[in-house]
C-alpha cells in the first residue's frame, strides 16, 4: 500500500522565491495599477482666516470696551472693591496690587479703535458676498437637470402650439418660467416627475409649480425685466438683497464749508472796524 504525500511545510512555502516576469507589464493574474488615483487634499475654505479675523478684532474691542465699563473711584474716596478693607497696610497692598493691573491694562488708541471697527465691518461684509456666492452655486448645481429638461420640455411644447396656428403665450411664459427663475432661489418645477415617468418625457401634465412666480415671469416680459428676476433683483421674487451700508461723509464737508463761510465773515467784520475813527 503506498504511502501519503507529505504536505508541504508553511515557513518553506513563504520563503519561496516569485519567478521574475519577464513579459513587461504587469504580473499575471495581479491587478493592474491604476496611474492617478489618488485623494487630493480639500480645497481649504476662504471663510475660516476671515472667522479667525473678526474673532480677533471683536476679542479686542470687547476687552476695551470692559476696561471702560470699570467703575472710577474718586481720589479721596475709597474704590469699591476696597471697602471691606480698613488697616492702611492692606490699603497700601490693594493699591500695589491695582497699579499692578492697570498696567497690564493696554488700552486701544482712539484711530486703532476706529481702523479696527472699519476693518470689522469690511470683513464681515466679505463673509456675506463669500456664503451668498456658495448659496447660490449650491442651487445652481442642485436644479441644473430639473431646469434643463423642463427648459427642453416647453421649447418643444412652444413649438408645437405654433406648429398648430396658435400664439402660445402660456408656452412662452412657461419657457422664461424655467429660463430666468432666480438663481438664488430652490427651484420649483412646472411639471414634476410622477413615479414610472422618464426624464424629459413630453406628458401633457397639468401645470403646477409656483403660480405667483409663473405671473410675475408673465408682467417681466411686459416689462422687460426678466434678467433683472434672474438676478433677484425684482421686487416679490423671493431673493432678499442687502444693501451695503455706505459711508456719508457729507456731513464733513459742510461743516467744513461752515468753518470756511464763519472765518470769512468774521474777518471781513474785523477789517471793517479796525480802521474806523
């Protein structure tokens, strides 16, 4: 009776030497490479240094502003704080340790102060434009395909009507419906998909969507308006614009013009009585 081949031994079988390939490429039976992938790093967001900046700045007004909001005792009374003490020694340690803290105390200039507040309010004016832009990519991406294929959808069914002898103003408006919709409003769509249905099918649907939105394309086409409702620039559709805060400096210049108007007055008073007999 023969007997069992013995089976091979795991340690001689890892140590085992791979034949070299000399085909090129690939071994045979691996997986090939594949050049390029790789997990490139997130593109950093514009808005933190600008966070981190105004945190700094409203950090610093707010320790100014509790420096001045610090009670000021009188000369020759005694400060608040102080009123349970009544031994000179200790008063003399209370004021060591008030000098002590006063001059820690760095308090901001009045034109630091100033350059500060205005630096304060351009950076947080950036903050708004930079999250209104990503707002505003962020619909654009997500309502894209629903505004393409209904765009198509009322082209189609814009030139059939007039295939067919009729105006088609319904049609019409209902393309400039899915065209000039604002950019910075969720879209609403005038047909919208029903469970079984493809994208792009011509069902003749029922129009829905927003029929205030469907009127007020209606009257900018009277009026010629209807970039401006793209832009959210109408009044009624939806989109709150803010309005940049402008610096008036007109009051500047007429007090300045004041000035100028009383100095020339009052010399003209003074060269009229100084040489009188």
């Amino acid at each position: 009776m023969g007997t069992k081949r013995p089976a091979p031994d795991a340690s001689f079988a890892s140590n085992k030497k791979r034949k070299p390939h000399h085909g090129g490429g690939e071994y045979p039976g691996s997986k090939p490479k594949v050049k390029g992938r790789h997990n490139p790093a997130p593109a950093p967001n514009p808005l933190n240094p600008l966070k981190t900046r105004i945190r700094s700045i409203k950090r610093q007004l707010a320790h100014d502003d509790a420096v001045d909001s610090r009670a000021v005792a009188d000369e020759k009374a005694i400060h608040p704080d102080r009123q349970i003490l009544h031994a000179a020694e200790e008063l003399e340690i209370a004021d060591k340790h008030q000098r002590r803290g006063e001059k820690k105390v760095r308090r901001l200039a009045a034109g630091t102060r100033v350059v500060l507040e205005r630096e304060l309010k351009g950076l947080e004016e950036k903050v708004r434009e930079i999250a209104a832009k990503k707002s505003r990519a962020d619909i654009i991406g997500r309502w894209h395909k629903v505004r393409f294929f209904e765009r198509r959808k009322a082209e189609r069914r814009l030139k059939k009507v007039r295939k067919e002898g009729g105006e088609g103003k319904d049609e019409e408006v209902d393309l400039n419906y899915a065209l000039y919709w604002p950019l910075e409003r969720d879209y609403v769509p005038l047909w919208p998909k029903k469970r079984g249905e493809t994208e792009g099918s011509d069902g003749e649907g029922e129009r829905k969507g927003d029929m205030e939105m469907w009127r007020l394309v209606e009257r900018c086409m009277a009026e010629g308006t209807l970039e401006d409702l793209r832009e959210g620039r109408v009044e009624g559709c939806g989109v709150e614009k803010a309005v940049p805060e402008k610096v008036e400096r007109k009051d500047n210049k007429e007090k300045q013009q004041k000035r100028v108007v009383q100095r020339k007055d009052e010399d003209e008073s003074d060269d009229g009585g100084f040489f009188e007999e």
